[in-house]
C-alpha cells in the first residue's frame, strides 16, 4: 500500500465535498437543528395533567377534593363542568387529559362514615402518559384518604407506615433531553457517515470518473481507504462538535471518560463505513443510494432502543437488534454520559461493535474489490 | 389556461416507467412503509410492564419477606433476585439488569409495628426517563397500597376494624381502554408513511429532471407548469393511498387496531394530508435541484416533524412555547388529530371539522407555491 497515493486521494476527496457549496448545510447546519429538535421536543414526562371538574356535591368535602388536585404541582383543573354531558365533552374534544367527576350524595356518604366514589375518566389516547397520570391520580386520592380518617376518628392515627424514599439515578429531574441528546449524537454520526461515504462513490460512478481510477496504478486497497478516510475524519469532528454542543448548549452531564467514547466511535465508523461501501456496490446512481441508505438507517433507528425500550420486543426482534450497530453504540454513549461506567461494564458492547465492524466491513470490501476488477 | 389532461397522463406514465423500473423506488414505496407497520404494531411498544426488581433485605421478618412476594405477585414487577448489600444493587442497576433497586433496612418491622415511619429506599433507572417515570409511579403507588394495608392493620389493633375508607377513585379510561401505546402508534404511523412517500420521494423527482439535465428538454414541451406537476404527482399520489390502506387493512386483521369512525372520513383526511405533503415534496425538489440536498431538506421538513412535531409519540404541552408555536404548521399535527379522533375517540366531522379546514388550506398554499416556483423556472 502506497501512503502517498492514499493521501492525494484524501486530498482530492476534501477538495470536492468542500467545494460543492450544497454539501455545506448538510455537513454543518442540518446536525445541529436535528439537535436541537430532540434537545427540545422529545419529552415523555408527565408534567401538567389537565382537569376537568364536575363538582355536583357542592360542600367543604368536595372542595377538600378540589383542593388536593390544585395543591399538588402536577395537576392543574383547568374546565369545570356543569353536567355530565359537558364533563364527556371536555374530554372528546381533548381539552383535558383527566375528568373527575363528584356526585351529589358525596359528603353525606363521607359523614356517614361510607366510601363515597370519585369517578375519574381518564383519555387513554396516549397509553403510556395515561398509566402514569392514573397513578398520580390514585396517590391524590389516597392521601386524601388519610386526611379523611384523620377527621373521622377522635383518637390519633400515627401507625407505622412505610415511607417510600425514591430516589432516580443517573438522570434524577428525569430530563428526556440527558437521554435523547447523547443517542441523538450518535444517530447523527450514523446517518452522515453512512449517507456520505456511498454518495462518494456513487458520484464517481455517475460521473464516469471511476473507470479513470481504475485504470491508474492505484490498488483497490489504497481507494477504499482513500474514499473512507475523509469521512472518518468529518464523523469524528462532528462528533466531537455535536459532543461540545450537547454539554455545555443542553448542559448534559458528561460523566464519564470522552477517550472511551472516542474509541466507542471508531469502532462504530467501522460498521457504518462498511455498510456505506455495501450500499454503493449494489447502487448505480445517486437517488438509488439515497433510498438504500434510508432503507437501512429506518430500522436501525427504531430497533436500537433509541425510543422504543428494546425490553418491550418481542424476542425474535430482540435476537435481531444484536446485528444493529447503532444498539451497541447507544449503550456506550448513554453509559458514558449518563451513569459515568466505564470498561468493567462496557467491554461486551466494544467487543460486539468490534466483531460487527470487522466482519461487516470485510465483506463490503470483499465486494467492493470484485466490483473493481 | 387550459389543463390537457392527456400531458397530465403522459408525465404520469413516464414518472410511473421511472419507479417501476428501478425497484429500490419500490422498495421505499412498499417495502419500508410494511416494515414501518410490522415494525410499530408488533415490536415497538412503549408501555412498561413487568419493571424488573432487585431488592436487598436487611431486615428478613415476616413482614419483609411479605412485602417482597406481593411486589412479586404483582403483574407489574418482577422481582429478579435478593442481593446481600447496597453496592450490589448499584452494580445491577449499573449494568442495566434491573431498573428498581429497593432496600428494606434493618430494623424495619421493628418500626412499623411501634407505629413509626419505616423508611425504604427506592433507587430507579432514570435514565431511559420514560421507563423511569412510570416505574416510579408503579413503585409508589405499591407502597402506597401496601401503607392502606398497614393502616386497615392498626385500625383493627385499635378496634375500629369497621371504619371504611372515606373516598375511592374509580378510574375508567376511554378512547384506549387497554392502554395499548399500539392503539395510537399504529394510526399515528400512517401520518409518517405518507411522508416518506409523499414528500420523501417525490422530492427527488424534479430535482432528477435538473441533475440528469432533461429539464431543458421539458421546458421546450408545450406542458404547463400545473400539468407538469400534477403528472409527476399522480403515482405518488396512487402508492401513498395504497400504503394507506395496507396500514388500515394490516392494522386492523393483525393487530387488532380498528378504527372506530367513519372509512370515508379517513379517506377524505388521508388525501388532503397526501395532497399537502405532495406539494411540499415537488416544492423542494423544484427549489434545490439536487437530489442529495432535496432529500436532506425533505427530511428534515417532512419526515422529522410527522415524527415528532406532531403529538404522535411526544405530546406537544411538555414542549417550549416557541416549539409549540412550530408545531401549529405541521401538517401531521392535524392529520394525527383527525387519526386519533376517528381510530379512538369515535367523533364525527362536528368535532374534527377545524382540522380538515387547516388541511385543505395547507394544501392550496403548497400547490400554489409549487406552481408559482415551477412557473418561475421557466415551464
């Protein structure tokens, strides 16, 4: 292998991605605004439940009620109703999240020392926010509970309760940003490296020029290495950019060592230069390369656990995440990022993205090689 | 100006040869748009269950022992394994092999049965926060019931075993009675799907024309901007329909998603949506004329705002304002509202009107732009 030949080639390779002034935004600009959409938008918390009240008790009962949902920081009573009808209305109309609904024979049932029912309706449109806004609910509800007790018994009431102290790790205000914003950089790394590295040969191919490369004394070897290079090189100072931009733009704790996700990252290039190769061995033109190159960026996004928990498939598409690069490289960024581990707990997600490199790459090129000759 | 229906069917037929003839344009057509419902309607899921539990007791009574085969019992936990101390516990939620650590102090039932506070502590795994949230409410919902168990205890200890809890919640859930993230994922995907095709791959179409350089030779045609778009739209416009029905007809027979609502109204709402993102398609592609920005933009504009500007999987009120503000000018935000509104709340066009309204005009201000462009280029 001749180093100098490598070089020019590099050279030539920078000379025309810089050159061709529409490269520009998708090198620079794109990477940062998909960046700060995830930063911004992806968010599964449930914060301000919205309530919709139908008080038909009218007493100091009910308003304890009413008072317990607007004291607690999460919910937030926003319609009140005046029959059931408009309650139901509220709800199909999507203007509040929860319905509660208090019935006329409410404080005379408390008094009595009865159960009295608080009817919750709750939109289940979105399952997951739902689960979470019902068990919110409950727990209003139940200290309200207590507080009745309290009332209804002249005596004191200090039994001997279990006083649950939770405490959430890793990420404690549970920001979505700390977890998307790392994954997010190394789904960008993924989709320029793959994108990039195919449209460089591709464009030669189009163009004609690949015959001309060809025929120069330049082995296969040196082109591939060539043509991959730059785009090492780019991936890596967008990673390293982007990186920059998530700690101190989004203020994500970096907890762990960034030599560990530099190595992480190399060997992630591997698989996604190899693919980026394959895909430009069995592409033609451009737009031929493009749809390739999505078809296999969609299913890598959506199995890596980058949104969808991967606990939650069922196991045979959870056998074939294990090909999917991207899952490794998410366990490490996150790991790295959020929980601060380092090789004691990481080694079996380098060694997998290691072995998927290698065979993934030695393929492409055993494929690219034969195209060549 | 006259509209020839015959140039609108001669750029229909040639853009038709175009995608025929190269199978990976099928492929996109068909193929990922069938990946992307199997992929939603069976693998990805965003309910919790079974939240994974280790739990370390220094305590070992009765009690302990009881609270951990209830949390076990329980249809939301699984309880993996008892762990001898704290640091262990970390280093299982340090390899993400469980996402709740409890520990149950010495001394525990000690407390509780002198009728003081017990305290346990609760470590979860944040860091996926979505898991982290719900796992948190399952957990302290848990203790919270077991509490009302130790409280009916004392009760009966004082001699007021017949003292009933003053209120009771009783929760119904409407519109997605299961709690299936599948019943709103499946009809939500629909919204991207369209995307992809609609304006994904149309956005290609004309910036090809420029690349190849046959614009030129189309310019010298006597076609009219308006008939030229409308052919090269035309194809699309048939695949993104099919997809629309494979989803709904898939969704219903293999996982049970049905839509409640009227099956015209979804037709209506799926082609204005198509229509709008059509027109934003043949937009881009007229304005960057070249297909890897074209893509790129498309993207960026289409594919990523159905996917997460739209209250399909990331509700739009935890958003800043401005974003919120962003989200108004999404095209999938109306559809997704009108999906919803006909796969789960079972309403009618009284209620959804508002939105159709948005989407028709949506769609006039992108075929104008389009035409207007077009015609600007010289055709």
């Amino acid at each position: 292998m001749n180093r100098i030949r490598i070089r020019e080639i590099v050279r030539k390779e920078f000379i025309q991605l810089f050159r061709d002034r529409k490269n520009r935004p998708i090198l620079f600009v794109m990477p940062f605004i998909q960046l700060l959409i995830f930063g911004y938008v992806v968010s599964t918390d449930v914060r301000d439940v919205k309530v919709g009240l139908l008080d038909q008790s009218r007493t100091r009962e009910s308003r304890l009620v009413r008072d317990a949902f607007e004291g607690s920081p999460i919910f937030r009573i926003t319609h009140r109703a005046d029959d059931p009808r408009e309650l139901e209305e509220l709800l199909l109309r999507r203007k509040v999240d929860i319905a509660i609904k208090i019935g006329p024979d409410f404080s005379e049932r408390i008094r009595k020392g009865e159960t009295a029912a608080v009817q919750v309706l709750a939109d289940g449109s979105m399952s997951n926010l739902a689960g979470v806004r019902i068990a919110y609910t409950l727990q209003v509800l139940e200290k309200l509970n207590q507080d009745f007790i309290r009332e209804l018994v002249p005596q004191r009431i200090d039994y001997g309760r279990i006083d649950a102290r939770v405490r959430t790790w890793y990420n404690p205000n549970l920001e979505s940003r700390d977890f998307f914003v790392p994954g997010m950089v190394a789904v960008l790394i993924m989709i320029i490296s793959l994108l990039f590295t195919s449209m460089a040969i591709i464009k030669e191919k189009e163009v004609g020029t690949m015959e001309q490369l060809i025929v120069t004394p330049m082995r296969p070897f040196e082109l591939i290495f060539g043509k991959t290079i730059p785009y090492i090189l780019i991936s890596i100072a967008q990673m390293v950019a982007v990186t920059l931009f998530a700690v101190f733009w989004f203020d994500i704790p970096m907890r762990g060592s960034a030599g560990l996700l530099l190595l992480g990252v190399c060997l992630f290039l591997i698989s996604n230069l190899g693919i980026g190769l394959f895909v430009s061995t069995i592409s033609a033109t451009q737009q031929q390369a493009m749809l390739t190159t999505f078809f296999f960026i969609v299913p890598f996004f959506m199995l890596s656990g980058f949104v969808f928990p991967i606990e939650n498939m069922p196991l045979v598409v959870q056998g074939l995440t294990y090909l999917n690069p991207l899952r490794y490289m998410l366990v490490i960024i996150r790991g790295i990022f959020l929980k601060g581990v380092g090789m004691t707990v990481l080694w079996p997600q380098y060694l997998a993205l290691v072995i998927l490199g290698v065979l993934v790459f030695a393929g492409a090129v055993g494929r690219f090689r034969k195209r060549l000759d | 100006m006259l509209i020839n229906p015959r140039n609108i069917q001669a750029v229909a037929r040639k853009e038709f040869y175009h995608i025929v003839r190269d199978y990976r344009s099928l492929y996109m057509a068909f193929a990922l748009p069938l990946l992307l419902i199997l992929l939603f309607g069976y693998a990805l899921s965003l309910d919790v269950d079974n939240v994974k539990v280790v739990i370390v007791d220094q305590d070992r009574t009765e009690l302990s022992r009881d609270f951990a085969g209830r949390l076990d019992a329980s249809a939301y936990f699984d309880l993996v394994t008892h762990l001898p101390d704290e640091r262990a516990a970390v280093a299982w939620l340090d390899a993400g092999k469980a996402t709740i650590a409890l520990v149950i102090p010495p001394r525990w039932t000690e407390n509780i049965r002198s009728n003081r506070e017990a305290p346990l502590q609760v470590l979860v795994d944040a860091s996926d926060p979505n898991i982290g949230a719900i796992s948190r409410g399952y957990i302290t919902s848990f203790v919270e019931q077991f509490n009302s168990r130790l409280l009916a205890d004392f009760l009966s200890r004082q001699g007021l075993e017949n003292l009933r809890p003053a209120v009771e919640g009783r929760v119904r859930v409407w519109f997605n009675e299961e709690l299936e993230s599948r019943n709103f994922i499946v009809p939500g995907i629909i919204a991207v799907i369209i995307m992809i095709v609609g304006a994904m791959l149309t956005s290609l179409v004309v910036a090809r024309e420029y690349e190849n350089g046959t614009m030129e030779t189309i310019r010298s045609l006597p076609i009219s901007a308006v008939e030229f778009l409308t052919g090269k739209a035309i194809p699309y416009f048939l695949i993104a329909m099919t997809d629309v029905l494979m989803a709904l007809l898939m969704g219903q027979l293999l996982f049970g998603v049905v839509m409640k609502g009227s099956f015209w109204m979804m037709i209506l709402a799926s082609s204005l949506y198509l229509s709008v993102a059509l027109g934003l398609g043949l937009f881009i592609s007229i304005a960057t004329k070249s297909q890897l920005v074209a893509n790129q933009i498309a993207l960026l504009v289409s594919y990523l705002p159905a996917l997460l500007l739209s209250n399909f999987v990331f509700p739009v009120e935890n958003m800043p304002r401005m974003l919120q503000l962003v989200t108004w000018i999404v095209p999938a935000t109306y559809y997704i509202d009108i999906l919803n509104g006909l796969f789960l709340r079972n309403v009618g066009m009284s209620y959804l009107w508002p939105s159709y309204l948005v989407l028709l005009c949506m769609f006039l201000v992108s075929a104008a732009v389009a035409v207007v462009k077009m015609r600007k280029e010289g055709l």
